[in-house]
C-alpha cells in the first residue's frame, strides 16, 4: 500500500493534494521507526494507541481507515469505498478544487514561534500542529510533538493558536480581523430557558449558531434563536467592541 501511497504524492505533486497519515503504533519510536524504514513521503501524526484524540475526533472504529476530504474540509469518501474507486475519486475531488481556482504545490511549513505557557517560565519553540480534546499539539524543531493544554498556554499563544484553529475550521474571515479574545475573562452564556449555560468565550457568529470556546479550549455551537435576551445582548455587545 506504501508504494500506492508514495505515487498519489508523486503524480499530483504541484496540484492541489496532499496525503497525511496518522500513527497509532503503542510508542513513538515505533512510529517514527515506520516513517523512516517505509521512506514515508508525506506528513505524519503520532495519534498513540488506537482510540487517540485524532481517532475519536473523525470517529475511526477500523484499522487502517481513509477519508477522502475536499477543498471544503468536507468528507467525501470514507472506506472501505464499496463500488467507488479510490483513484478515481480523488481525481475528481482535485479536478474540483482546481476548477474553483485552488492552486497546489509545495505544503508551506507552519510558522515556528516560542510558545510560552501561562506562567511565563515555560517555553518552547515549536510550530502549532492542531488541537483536539483540550490539548493544542506543537511541532518543535527536532520533529517531535507534545501536547499542551489549552489553559496552560499564556493569553497570547492563546489568542494565536485561535486563529490557526479558525482558519483549519473555514473561518478565516474571523481570523483576519485578529482578534484580541478574552480568554482570561470568561463570561456564562444562558439559554432561553434559564436552566443550562456555558462559560467561556464568544467567538463568533456562524449561520445560525453561536460559537462558544469553553475554559478548556472545546467549542461548542448553540443555536442563537434558543439563547436568553441577556445572552443575545450581551453576544451584541462583544461584537460591538470589535468594530
């Protein structure tokens, strides 16, 4: 299956794919070990054991398991395929992509920076991987990732990783008004009921539904309509300040 893999990468290298892999050996050597001994071509995540934060999040329950995602971020195809053939649907999915005018090459390597933890003793270079149960995954320098607890980031890494997490979720219009979240000052959302609530951030408005990043970084959406007055004026009142 490596050599199938290692010819996708190849025969649309320049184009609009890329193929990334995710590891669930027991350890880490393990995996890295795969990498290199297979001359594995494309990026890899290390997820631990199976069940890990990667698998639970795109629910895999098989081994191995591929999804097919469009320029949308958008699953398309999950296998086993049945009558579909894998080759020729990612052909259609890269067509797609190019005929809305997504151009390919070479995946940019994300931006390394010091990330620096809330109490400010802590730090570490590293690039931002991704973040998922709580915890932002970090790239370092030397290949390796750990895992980082949202609430143990400083404010400021806080409010970068923010922004790479709205961009991955096709939120990039949010992003580009880099804005100055109030992580460190979390505020209770009510429903109209008056019986449940959440605290946490707003983040912004989406369609119909309200984005909420509770303490712990998890994002909740709520339907706007079924939120409290107080709640809806208090969300007005957030977006008046980041006019």
């Amino acid at each position: 299956m490596y050599d199938h893999e290692r010819s996708l990468v190849k025969k649309y290298s320049g184009r609009p794919f890329v193929l990334l892999g995710v590891n669930t050996d027991e350890q880490p050597d393990i995996a890295r070990e795969a990498v290199h001994h297979n001359n594995l071509n494309w990026r890899s995540w290390y997820d631990g054991a199976p069940g890990g934060p990667i698998s639970r999040a795109f629910a895999i329950v098989g081994y191995p398991t591929i999804l097919l995602v469009d320029h949308h971020g958008v699953i398309q195809y999950r296998s086993p395929f049945g009558d579909v053939d894998m080759d020729q649907a990612i052909d259609k999915l890269v067509n797609a992509a190019e005929a809305d005018g997504v151009t390919g090459g070479a995946e940019p390597k994300a931006k390394v920076r010091e990330f620096v933890d809330s109490t400010g003793e802590h730090k570490t270079v590293a690039s931002y991987v991704g973040f998922a149960d709580g915890n932002v995954a970090l790239e370092t320098e030397s290949g390796s990732t750990v895992q980082v607890p949202w609430t143990r980031l400083s404010l400021a890494d806080q409010r970068y990783v923010a922004n790479q997490r709205l961009k991955a979720a096709g939120l990039a219009r949010v992003a580009k008004e880099q804005i100055q979240f109030p992580f460190d000052q979390p505020q209770t959302f009510w429903d109209e009921s008056g019986q449940h609530s959440i605290t946490g951030t707003y983040i912004t408005l989406d369609g119909r539904s309200a984005l909420i990043w509770q303490e712990d970084g998890a994002e909740v959406r709520v339907s706007y309509s079924k939120l409290s007055d107080e709640t809806k004026d208090l969300i007005k009142e957030e977006i008046k300040k980041r006019k």
